[in-house]
C-alpha cells in the first residue's frame, strides 16, 4: 500500500541522475540572486541552543507517537503485516561482483534491487516498532540496522561513480554524498530518535554506532567539502539532487545534533546550498524535471521549509515569498486527470505526487486549492501511508487527519501557462477531465533529463491518452552518458515534432525555440513558437512557425506548421506519436481508437497532398510497458512535394461528432 506515490519518492531504482549527465552540465546564466533561504535565516536572526534544539527534538517524538496512535486500526495493521513478513526476511549480501556490474556492463537493476529489499525490510521493522510500541520486532530490526551500518558505501555503483577515483567500488577515502546516501541517513536519524531508549536497552553500541556513521558519512564531510556538484558552490546547475540531500541532511543534523553551534552552522550552509537550487528557479514555478520528478524536487523543499519553521518557532517563515508558492501550484497545473500527468522529458505519464508535499504547500500559503489537490491524491492513493520509508510514513501520519478530512478535488485549470519554461497546458472544459487536454512546450534540448523534444506537444481526449510522449525507459549507464541520443526516446523524431529535411533536432541549451507568445480570447487560445533554432544548419530551415489554436467551444485544436527553406535536400515529415490503435478512414482523415475500441479523437489534413505511414513501435522496456502496453504507434505524414521551399500544413485535431468503434 503506498507504492503509487512512494514510487516517485523512491527514485533509486528507477529516478536516478547519473555522474556523467552532470558533469556535462553547463553553469547557471540564467540564476538570480535571490537568497531567499540564507536571507530569511539572517533576517530572522536564529540561532539554535541546547535546551531549545534538545526541546524540539523531545516534541517532535512525542507529537509523531500522538499522531500514530490515532492512525485508524486499518492502516495499522497493513503495516503490522507488512512488519510481520519482514520477521522472515534474509538480508542479502551485497558482494563487490555485483557493485561492479555497472562498471563492466552498465547494469544497475541488481546490486540496486538488492539494497532495495534491505532498506523496504528495514522501514517495515521500523514501522512496526513504532505502531505496536513493543520490541516483537527489535531484533530483525537490529540485524537491518548493523546490516546498513556495515556497508562500505550507502550509495548507489551509478552515484559511488562521482567519486575521484571514478566508476568502482567505493573508495574508503572519499566519502560521497549523493541521493541515497542522503536518503539511508535520514531513516537512520530517524529511527534513532524515535526508538533511542529501546535500542539503547537491547544494546547501547547501536545507537552509539548509528551516531557515529551518520557524522563520518553525512555530516561531516557535508561541512567540510563544498565541491559535490549539486550543492551549487561551484558554479554548476543543480537540480532534484539539491533539494533532496539538502533536505535529508538537514533532517538528519536536526535529529541527531547536540552541538548549538555545529547546528546553526549546519542549517546555514544547507540554506546556502538550496538557495543556489531556487536561484536557478524560471519565476513561473515550473520545474523542467517534470511532475514525476517534483516530488522529490519542489516537494523536498516545502519539507525542508517546514522543518525549518517547526525548529525555529515560525520565525522562519516563507508564507508571502510568490515563487515557492509558483512551485507548489505547477503540480497541478500539469495534472490531466486521474493519475495521468503531463510527462514531458524523463517522466512518467502516470504518476502520484506526494499528498503531503502537496498539501503542506497550501497550508504554508493558506491556498485551499492546494491542500484540496493534496487530499484528491490522497484519496487516488486509496488514503495508504507509505510502508517502504519511515520517514515518509511519520511525514504522512502528521497530516493524516488533515488529508483524509479536507475535500478532495482536482483544479483542473482551463488554462495554465508557465512563460519562462515555455510549457502550456489547456483545455476545452475548465474544471472537468471530459473534454480535450492538450499541452505544448517550447524550452531548449539543454534542459535537464533533455529530450529534444522543442515544440512537442500532447493531446488527451475524455481523460485518456491519444498524442502521448513516450517518455523515459529505464535508467541504464547509457541514459546519461554522450550516447543518450543513440536512445530512440530522446529523439525528436520520437516525438510529436517535424523532421526537416530528413534532419533531426540537436542536443544542447543552443538549440531552442523563440518567439513563445500566447494570446487568448473569448472562444479560445492561440499560441505559437519559432522551431527552426532547435534544428542543426544541415536542416536547411530559415523559419519553421509552429502554432497551436484550441477553440474551447467547439472542442478543436487546430497545429499549424508554416515553414521557409533554403533547400530541400530531404523528406518535411510531421510525426505523431500515438498509444491508440490508429486507422485512415479516407484520405485526410485519421482516426485514433482507445484499446476498448471507442474512438477518442479525429485528425483532418488536407487530402492528396499528404502520404500517410504508420509504424509500430514494439515496446521491451519495463518501464515502458507500464504506461503505454506492449506498443504503440508513430503516425508519419510526409509532404509529397518535394520542390517547393515554403509552405503551410494544417491538422485538426477534435472530438468524433459521433461515437463510433472499432
């Protein structure tokens, strides 16, 4: 129970960045010096003292073990099952042939499946601990503790990778500090706190054994190096990375430190560091990661927020700072309906943010559209609390009462525009699913997770998919390496964009789109963008004006693409990608067929002017199959003349008049 949401949490195994994507990121021209985190913290003038950081922690553990007990007897015993069947787990070795197969074969399923079991194992035990306040559980959760304690590293072989010495096993003199080290920690810290005094009574060298793992592995070298590339110091751009780890440390120091002085030391450098993350921030809030990825992006920041505020007594506090509250609201601007979110780079269609993320966003900014989308999830999410983390179960069980009594409700906003990410998402029925949805995006092939993907754009009908991006396989060493382009999926002729000239778009921030202008009137929307810089000189494109009109009464959304060559030297093709069964009815007429063979959308062009060919697109890839099926299709119309320089081509995409089937 859980799962849906965790998963976007739970990222190591499949919402992993590996070392060379960022070591080939560019610095930060466009960043701001807004300072909002360290300014604050001055401004606030807080500083921590022993008693009132030994205070806090008290409260804390006493308020999580309140919230617990009034958890509903359901949820309880899912958990206490879950706890039970961990009772028989077998904690697997993690042998150095299996670190190294990343090294020699790009492989990381199998070492990462593994630490999987033991951290799900750990929480479970944890957890159980927690809810049945005996110690059943103690000894198996003791074994999982010292089991994790003893492991040469807490990372991952693809994040072990940023080390000095490289791609190999954990070298003993560098310590790294990546996502799932930052994560283990903080279940450490907190199951520390939480179970101190049991563990303490079993045996007192764990506690003081988990203490001093967490100082040699964490804190420490956090205070020391400022050269780890998402911490921003350096100059590079950061991205979900900063906003988790910092979050995680800053949990772990705020649990675990007695020290005033190391403590204020601590939180000021991780608000320097996480400021060069929303310093980088467009002000429209929209995270260029996507919506699978904000929940460890933006929905690791409102926890660092609010962990902040809850150890500073409010005096620190962001409730009037516009921007965070933007990048809180863009969750639900990218929400088509159900759990289906728009998936533009290396995102997943289907997907739960965290409900509790969502919802503390509108309590900090008093925003009931907020804390009503974060109850709609929760509900979505059949009201579960994570099973597989201690420390997103305690963060969920603290607004359990909240999120399970708030109204649940969707926004499903008529119109959203994100102007300096240059993503729009409309649609024909403001405040329903029934209708047509469409999004777009403009941007650059720089972005992070790039795809080149400029000027690609979805298309849902009735809440289903028709226009889709394929989105991103599974994470191997090759998806972020100088071969991520030789994948299918990154390509732009894998996406709902034009191959000019038989040429496809170019990676890097160089290559972009201009002129993202939308206007809007009574019976709809119109936008348009320049995609001719997003194309290589071989292209030979002077101008290629792509534009967008969706005529919210009449349930239409018209693409028009008007271009100017220099030469033609190969095919102008207009691909579409499809998850629907797609059938021609007659020339200049398509239609697209949901898998129980209702029509969900029709497409015009213009008749004998167009050649029309259909690819199926057989999926292999795991990841892939859960969202779309075993295939799906790519709709190519290919302009049959091929002299002429200049030109325009319209398709409409609307609503079957009449409901008609396979």
């Amino acid at each position: 129970m859980g799962k849906r949401y965790y998963f976007a949490i739970r990222f190591f195994v499949v919402f992993i960045c590996a070392v060379l994507f960022f070591n080939s990121s560019f610095g930060q021209p466009h960043a701001q010096q807004r300072n909002y985190l360290v300014n604050a913290l001055t401004a606030s003038g807080f500083q921590f003292t022993e008693k009132q950081l030994a205070n806090w922690q008290a409260r804390q553990k006493q308020h999580y073990l309140n919230q617990i007990h009034q958890l509903p007897d359901s949820i309880k015993a899912a958990c206490i099952g879950k706890a039970d069947r961990a009772l028989l787990f077998e904690w697997p070795s993690l042998p150095a042939a299996g670190f190294l197969e990343f090294k020699q074969s790009g492989n990381r399923v199998g070492f990462e499946k593994k630490q999987t079991e033991r951290r799900d194992a750990l929480n479970s035990l944890a957890i159980g601990v927690l809810i049945t306040g005996t110690d059943r559980y103690l000894p198996q959760l003791v074994n999982g503790l010292w089991a994790t304690l003893e492991e040469s590293s807490w990372e991952i072989p693809a994040i072990v990778a940023i080390q000095k010495a490289g791609v190999d096993l954990p070298d003993p003199e560098e310590q790294v500090i990546g996502l799932v080290s930052a994560e283990t920690g903080a279940m450490l810290a907190v199951i520390h706190h939480m179970l101190q005094d049991r563990l303490e009574a079993y045996s007192p060298m764990i506690g003081k054994r988990m203490l001093f793992e967490l100082r040699k592995r964490i804190l420490e070298p956090y205070l020391a190096r400022d050269d780890y590339w998402w911490m921003g110091f350096s100059g590079k751009s950061v991205n979900n990375w900063n906003a988790w780890i910092n979050t995680n440390v800053l949990h772990i120091a705020l649990l675990t430190e007695s020290d005033p002085e190391k403590g204020t030391k601590l939180l000021r450098k991780v608000f320097s560091s996480a400021d060069y993350f929303l310093n980088q921030y467009p002000e429209d809030g929209g995270c260029d990661e996507g919506p699978a990825y904000w929940s460890i992006a933006g929905g690791k920041l409102i926890r660092m927020l609010q962990l902040a505020s809850s150890v500073s007594d409010n005096r620190l506090s962001w409730m009037n700072n516009t921007l965070i509250h933007r990048i809180g609201s863009y969750i639900y601007k990218m929400h088509i309906a159900g759990d289906y979110f728009v998936n533009f780079a290396d995102a997943t269609p289907r997907t739960i943010p965290n409900p509790e993320s969502v919802y503390r966003f509108g309590a900090l900014f008093n925003d009931d559209l907020l804390r009503q989308f974060g109850a709609y999830l929760f509900a979505l999410n059949k009201k579960a609390l994570p099973e597989n983390s201690v420390v997103e179960f305690l963060s969920t069980a603290d607004v359990y009462s909240k999120l399970n009594t708030t109204p649940a409700q969707a926004v499903l906003p008529a119109v959203s525009l994100l102007p300096d990410l240059q993503v729009l998402t409309a649609r024909t029925d403001s405040g329903s699913a029934a209708g047509l949805f469409f999004a777009v995006q403009g941007g650059h092939n720089g972005e992070s997770h790039n795809h080149n993907d400029v000027g690609n754009f979805i298309v849902y009908s009735k809440g289903l998919p028709v226009i889709i991006d394929a989105g991103v396989g599974t994470y191997t060493a090759q998806t972020f390496s100088d071969r991520r382009y030789e994948l299918w999926n990154m390509q732009s002729q894998w996406h709902n964009c034009p191959v000019i000239n038989g040429v496809e778009q170019q990676d890097g921030a160089d290559f972009k789109a201009s002129g993202f202008q939308l206007q809007q009137d009574p019976k709809g929307l119109r936008l348009r963008m320049e995609l001719a810089g997003a194309y290589p000189e071989k292209a030979g494109v002077t101008s290629w004006l792509r534009s967008f009109q969706l005529n919210q009464q009449q349930h239409k959304l018209l693409l028009t693409d008007k271009y100017q060559l220099r030469r033609r030297t190969g095919p102008l093709t207009m691909n579409f990608l499809s998850s629907c069964t797609i059938v021609q009815h007659k020339d200049g007429e398509i239609g697209f067929y949901h898998t129980d063979g209702r029509e969900l959308l029709r497409l015009k062009y213009a008749p004998g002017k167009i050649a029309v060919q259909v690819t199926e697109k057989q999926l292999d890839d795991g990841k892939l199959i859960r969202s779309w099926g075993k295939k799906i299709h790519q709709l190519s119309l290919t302009i049959l003349d091929q002299k002429t320089l200049k030109g325009e081509q319209v398709f409409e995409f609307l609503t079957p008049l009449k409901e008609r089937s396979l």
